[in-house]
C-alpha cells in the first residue's frame, strides 16, 4: 500500500497529530528533524505550525518548500490507544 496523509494537525511544540489512509493515526515529534537550510528555517514555532496537507503531494509540507516523506511519518509514530 503506498501511504498518504489524510489529515494533519499542530499539537504542541514540535508535535503534529497525523491520520494516514490505512486509517493509522497518532501523534510525531519532529523537532529532532528540524535541521538543515529547508528544515532548519522550522525551529520558528509560527512557521512549524504553518504546515498543510498538500492534496496532491498527500503529506505535511510547508511553505518553505519543506516537506515529510509519508513513510517517515508513518515509521515514527506513536499510535495512541
């Protein structure tokens, strides 16, 4: 099955709540991947929450251009009970 982000939203801090379409759900901690020229820019708490569900790309990106490979977001989760 190739994974896509259905749904996505902030938490807090560096965290986002994450639905994928093999209907897989919880929350990722991304602040230990905010590194780097694209990422780095995203340690601004305003511009990490600023992410979206791109519809065509089907996972979180940002305006800066940044973006999560579904399968890395799928791979790290911690699924909620």
């Amino acid at each position: 099955m190739i994974l896509h982000v259905k749904e996505a939203k902030y938490l807090h801090d560096y965290v986002i709540w994450v639905r994928f379409n093999d209907d897989i759900e919880g929350e990722i901690y991304l602040e230990n991947e905010l590194e780097g020229e694209i990422f780095g820019s995203l340690k601004d708490k305003k511009k990490f929450q600023s992410f979206k569900v791109d519809p065509i790309l089907q996972t979180i990106v940002w305006e800066n251009g940044a973006d999560i490979a579904p399968e890395f977001l799928h791979e790290n989760l911690k699924i909620l009970a």
